[in-house]
C-alpha cells in the first residue's frame, strides 16, 4: 500500500509539473519543498533539487524587509 501510495504521488506531481512545463512552453528550474521533498525528488522526472526550508526562508527574507532588518 505505501509503494502505491508513493508511486501513485510520484505520477501526480510528474503529470502535474509536465502539463504546467507544456502550458509554459519552456521548462522553469523545478524545486521541492516540505517535508517528503526529499523522498520524492529521486523518483521523479521533473523536481531538479529539494530546498527543505524554502518557504521558512522566504518567510524570513520578507521579515527582515519589512522590519529594516537587511542582514
């Protein structure tokens, strides 16, 4: 059940990521984010590398703008 349910994420996020690259006309540098980024990554076609904390940075990137904190 778990490779199922691995497999079957895997096929959604490639599906996914190749009909948005179609859309676009040209392929953008795909990156993961989260939790089981790193478990997933390998097995797909599409995710090109996994940045664990991406959304916590940018979080912090925009914290540090808004307060006048450019460090």
């Amino acid at each position: 059940m778990q490779v199922g349910i691995m497999l079957g994420t895997v096929k959604m996020i490639d599906g996914l990521l190749e009909a948005i690259v179609e859309e676009l006309g040209e392929k953008p540098r795909i990156i993961a984010t989260g939790g089981l980024a790193a478990l997933i990554q390998p097995k797909t076609k599409m995710i090109e590398t996994v940045v664990e904390h991406l959304v916590q940075q940018g979080l912090y990137r925009i914290y540090q703008l808004n307060s006048g904190k450019n460090n």
